[in-house]
C-alpha cells in the first residue's frame, strides 16, 4: 500500500478513486470502467510531475525520509553477489545500524558499509532508525581498515538521521569513535566512495562520507543538523523547519554547486520509493562510474585527492 506524504494528498485522492473503480470492476463483471480509470491515471500523472517538478528543500527532506525509499539493506541484496556481512566492533558489541561486509560487485571485491534503517517496526527498532552508536563507527573502522589491508575499494551508503545521542553512546565515546572514523576515511589508501541515498545527517553522516568520490540521489539531503534541529537552535520554534531548510542549502543541488557532492542521481518520478528497482539501477551505474574514475590510482594519490577535496570543499560556491 502506497503511503503519502503529507503535500501528496490530492495525488492520493485521485489514485484512491481509481483503485476504488478497478475494485468496484472486480466485484462486478459488467461494470466498465476503464476509460474512467484511465482518465484518472492520466490525471495522476501530471499532478506527480506538477508536484516533483520544483520541490522545495523542506519537500525534499520528507521525500528523503519516506519509509518505503530503498535503504542500505536493498541496495546490498540487490547490487551486490557473495555478501558475507562481517559484525561487532571487537570492543563492545555490534551495532545493527551499521551493516556491512564484504561482496563483490560485477565480480570484483569490494567492502560495502552503510547505515540501514529497517522496514518495519521491529527491525526500526533493531536498527535503532540508522542512528548509529560508537561500536557502530567503530565497526566502519575495522572494516575500512581489512579493505585497506586487503587492498579492496570500499563503498558506502549513507542514509541516518544522526548518530545516536543518547547517553549510553555518549558514555562510550561516541564523538571520538565518529572522528576516528572520519580519520580513518582520510588514511586507508584505496578507492572510498559514497552514496548519499536517504539522509546524511551531521557527523554521523560524515564519518563514512569523507569519500574520494560523493554522490547524492536527487530528492537526497544532506546536512550538519535536520531542518527541525536547526529552528528549534536559531528560532526555539521546531516548526520554523521549513525557513531551515532553506537556509541550510541541504540538498543535493546546492552541495553539487558547492562542491560537496560530485555526482546528483536522477531518481523516478514521484521518488525512489515508486520506483525502488530504477532507482537502485541508477546507484549502481554511479558507482561503477566513480570507481572507474579512481582506477588506477595509487595509495598516495587517493589519500592525497581525498585530502585536498575536503579542504578545498565550497571554495567553488564562494566563488560563484
């Protein structure tokens, strides 16, 4: 069953008439509807394209946060062969909402590390809604550190709200195990790329984001802190999220002009989440573009890239 987002409603109304008459048609074999339906469908079309034409940043983050948009889990089944998922920090415990393992990708070796969600609200739970906990940084570490070992490029799917801020992760060290993963993103010397699918959000976004190569799905965001976060700071008044949301410059438009992001992938009509298997389709011919830009390289010439790339990060929307 499709789920709306609220500025979808009248979309909602006009394919809720058209299942209505299909299933009307079902139950009586002489009904004909199906010039109506299909003026319906018609109908429906256009009002999607109207909708996703121009949508705001504040549109673009609840499109981001859609609970049927494909989540780091999809992409692994679907993209990549022989994932055998590797667990725990070798400290403390694992985190299921960081997975990853290794895999092989159109035959080659790759390690793949990504934030995951869940689907429903038992494994929600599980994954604590991708909101990682220190253990969950620190396993990212000790695989980036085996795909560096193992001389294999690493891939990684971002899609959280934040790390975990609760008092427990804070306890455990959860500001040094997000900034040791983030340094160690600028040490291992083979290929890192990332992909932005959902939300990248704040550090927690950063510390498997600090990547040679960065791409972002169109309706994607990504920011130091959500809109909602960020009003509730600047005008003590979480719903001022929509005047935050433009301020902030979150979304993947803006960061590709700053320079944030390197590739923005087109996304189906009406979001990822109409259309998962175009869409996943799409993530994928992107990172076999950005690993085939990085062949080649040697150790010292990715750190060294990667480096430069961060510190040169929004000198080119200064400019502008």
């Amino acid at each position: 069953m499709t789920q709306y987002l609220d500025f979808e409603k009248p979309l909602a109304e006009i394919e809720g008439k058209a299942e209505e008459l299909r299933a009307l048609a079902r139950q009586n074999e002489e009904m004909d509807v199906a010039d109506e339906a299909a003026a319906l469908d018609a109908k429906a079309v256009t009002l999607l394209e109207d909708l996703y034409k121009d949508l705001t940043p504040w549109r673009k983050c609840q499109v981001a946060r859609h609970p049927d948009r494909p989540h780091c889990r999809d992409y692994i089944e679907a993209l990549f062969t022989e994932y055998t998922p590797l667990a725990g920090d070798r400290n403390f415990a694992d985190d299921h909402a960081v997975m990853g393992g290794l895999a092989r990708l159109n035959g080659q070796s790759v390690m793949v590390i990504g934030h995951e969600k869940g689907s429903d609200t038992k494994s929600r739970i599980e994954r604590n809604f991708g909101m990682a906990r220190p253990e969950g940084y620190r396993k990212a570490i000790r695989l980036m550190q085996m795909a560096d070992r193992f001389g294999l490029p690493v891939i990684t799917l971002v899609d959280t709200p934040g790390a975990y801020p609760g008092k427990g992760a804070e306890e455990r060290g959860q500001s040094e195990a997000i900034a040791r993963a983030t340094e160690t993103c600028l040490q291992i010397g083979v290929p890192l790329v990332s992909v932005v699918i959902g939300e990248g959000g704040s550090g927690g976004a950063v510390a498997f984001a600090t990547a040679n190569k960065v791409a972002m799905l169109e309706h994607s965001v990504y920011s130091v802190i959500s809109p909602e976060g960020c009003a509730s700071i600047l005008w003590k008044d979480a719903e001022k999220m929509r005047e935050a949301a433009e301020a902030l410059r979150l979304t993947a438009q803006d960061l590709k002009a700053l320079g944030v992001t390197d590739h923005v992938i087109p996304e189906p009509m009406g979001g990822a989440h109409r259309h998962p298997d175009v869409a996943i389709a799409s993530v994928k011919s992107a990172i076999e573009t950005m690993l085939k830009e990085l062949h080649n390289q040697d150790a010292q010439s990715l750190v060294a890239a990667r480096r430069r790339k961060f510190l040169d990060m929004g000198a080119q929307g200064l400019a502008a």
